[in-house]
C-alpha cells in the first residue's frame, strides 16, 4: 500500500507514530515560514506541518501528495473541535508530489455556489466537494441497505437484459443499432416488467433487481432519460405482503439518515384518500380535509352549489388575506381545470363575508361554521 493510514482516521492515540497518508491539499495556510496544509481523502482530512520551505515549495490547492511524518498532539488551544482529526497534525518528513494540479475552474468548497454546468463539465472535481461526496456514499449505503433487507427475505437479485426487443410501454424506447442484422435494432428496457413476469412464470418467485432504465421523454423536474429504480416481483402474495415488504424496504433506508418511521405505516383506501383530500398522494402533515358539503346545501338557492358534489377546505387565517391574495387563489383553480373557487371569509366576530356568503340562505350562514369546522 502507498498509505499506512487514511487521513480521517487519525486520533490523539495514534500521537508518536509515524504514518504515510495520500491525498489531495484542501487547503494552505502560511506562518512565518511554516506551512499548514489540510490534507484530504476519501475518509476526511488531517492537518500537515511542513517546517521545510522546500518540502512546501509550489504546493497548490488539490495537488496529490504522498506524505511520510509523525502525529503529534496539536498545542495546547490549537486542537479543532469541528474536525475529528482536529486533536492531532502530522509532521511531515518527506513529501511527494503525485500529480500536480491545473488552476481549478472552482474551489473545491461546500460553501462556494458553483453554477451546476461547471459541475457537470467538471464533475470529478465536483465529487470532491463534500456535499456532493456524501450523497454519492449514501447512494451506494442505499442500495446496500436494500439489498440486505430483500436477502434476509429470500429474495433473488437477477440481472435481466439492456439489450431487448421493443415492447409497449408508457413512453418511446432508445433504439441501439445492430451491426450484424443492419435495419435491425435493438431497444433499451423502459423497465424491467416482462422479464420479471417470465422469472415468475419459470418458478423464482422472489425476484429484485437495482435496475438501469432508459425512457425518451422530454425532460422535466420529475422525467430523466436515464434512471435507476429498485426492481421487485413475488408470487404467491397479497396486497398486505406487498405493503409490509415496501415499509420493511423504506423504513431500513430512512434509519440511514437517523429517522426512524412508526410502522406500520397508516393506511387508506383510494376512496377515502379522494373523499377526504381530493388526491391519491395527499400529503398528511398539512392537514387541510375536504368537508363533504352537499347535503348541507341540498335545498340551496346559490345555483354554484347546485352540484353533485360540494366540497369545503378551511385555512386557518385565510380571512386575513388580501383581495389580491384572494384572486389570486382563483387563478390557481381556473388554472387546474376549475370555473372558479368560491370562498367565504368567516370575520372575528364569526360574521361571513366575500362574496359568495352574499348568495347564501340564513339557515345556511348560520349552520355553516359549524358544519365545516371553521372558527373565528
């Protein structure tokens, strides 16, 4: 190995030893004539003393280094708390330079705003950032994590085709050429959903695959060409079977960034999930239930609630909106498909305002708070 140790490995018991780290200069700092360069690699970074101006000559930020010298405990009041090698620096002996370093297009640094076309063009200097480093680790934890859980339930990872027939799926295919059958093509799998099929058919019946799929679509927020997705198919299960292996799955992955999920996870129908919230997907931690309204306005004269179904939300605070906020809430319904919003403003006094509360009965305004849930 070109290394005894790595750079973040270093403690205050490893004081007196000699070691050889590698790595790449994160940063330099001079006083009087002594170096002090922070030293990292893929496990963190330690503090090196260079006393020797020559070993230090020409040294730049991101230069890889080979560094032979002794840990030391930093002086007294010098120690990092922020760094977990922040007790400890190394004094080196010998330097070495392994690679010299260009002038960077940016610093390598988590608290400098790179545009995201310059980390893309430069994405090796990118993964060196610690942002950027980290996710890549966690995504590898991620599919390490997966994998563990789908083993321990007897699972089977099956590597199914990239080079496929095409089949009808929900978007185009990427379509490769073949060389030795020319007019022939071959296409990118969309997903992995027929081959999963037959390897149910042929008796595996506990499949998963960490699964590269290619998808031509325009690009948007949520569409990517290329992705990757967490494969699975089991025989022989019900709904519940699949819901429990999907929490056991998801619930493993959140513990990896200290979150632990309460399962099982609550529940809901389709139905309920429409009745209640208008949505397939609603997001619980906002609360904002529909109030079924229509029998309350069965014998209305507002002929805007003359409908099948009328519904209510209640916004806490919403009577305070400006007029403006207010036609602004229209222009979000319209734009989603709908006529209009109809609104009623409920006062501190517990009066109705706007100027749907103008159309409605007195049995109506004074039943209306109550009915939905709506306080002054």
């Amino acid at each position: 190995m070109i290394r005894t140790h790595t750079a973040g490995s270093l403690r205050a018991p490893h004081a007196g030893e000699t070691v050889t780290l590698a790595g790449w200069v994160a940063r330099r700092r001079d006083h009087g004539g002594v170096a002090f360069v922070d030293l990292r690699d893929a496990s963190g970074h330690v503090q090196v003393v260079i006393r020797d101006e020559d070993l230090a000559a020409g040294l730049r930020n991101e230069f890889c280094l080979r560094v032979v010298g002794d840990v030391a405990l930093r002086p007294e009041g010098n120690a990092n708390p922020n760094l977990p090698t922040g007790e400890v620096e190394v004094v080196a002996k010998a330097v070495d330079v392994l690679s010299e370093s260009a002038p960077l297009p940016f610093q390598i640094d988590d608290h400098v705003e790179v545009g995201e076309e310059a980390r893309l063009r430069h994405r090796y200097l990118d993964l060196r950032r610690p942002g950027p480093a980290r996710a890549i680790r966690l995504r590898s934890e991620v599919s390490r994590v997966a994998r563990a859980v789908l083993h321990s339930r007897d699972f089977v990872e099956i590597e199914t085709p990239t080079l496929t027939r095409s089949t009808p799926e929900g978007a185009r295919d990427f379509l490769v050429p073949a060389r030795l059958q020319p007019g022939s093509w071959y296409a990118l799998p969309q997903s992995p959903q027929l081959f999963k099929q037959l390897l149910m058919v042929a008796g595996m019946e506990r499949y998963f695959q960490i699964a590269r799929c290619y998808r031509d679509e325009d690009f948007r927020a949520d569409r990517q060409p290329e992705f990757t997705q967490l494969d699975i198919e089991l025989s022989f299960a019900d709904q519940d079977d699949v819901i429990d292996l999907a929490e056991a799955v998801t619930s493993a992955l959140w513990r990896l960034v200290g979150h632990e999920m309460a399962l099982p996870v609550p529940r809901m129908t389709y139905a309920e999930a429409m009745a209640r919230f208008g949505s397939d997907k609603p997001d619980l931690r906002f609360g904002q239930e529909l109030v079924a309204c229509t029998e309350f306005f069965a014998e209305t004269p507002f002929r805007v609630f003359q409908a099948d179904y009328v519904g209510a939300v209640v916004m806490p605070g919403g009577a305070a909106q400006s007029r403006k906020e207010l036609d602004g809430w229209q222009d979000w319904a319209k734009a989603r498909g709908a006529r209009g919003l109809a609104y009623v403003l409920v006062g501190p006094d517990g009066e109705l305002g706007g100027p749907t509360a103008r159309n409605l009965s007195d049995a109506e305004r004074a039943g209306l708070c109550s009915h939905v849930g709506a306080d002054p």
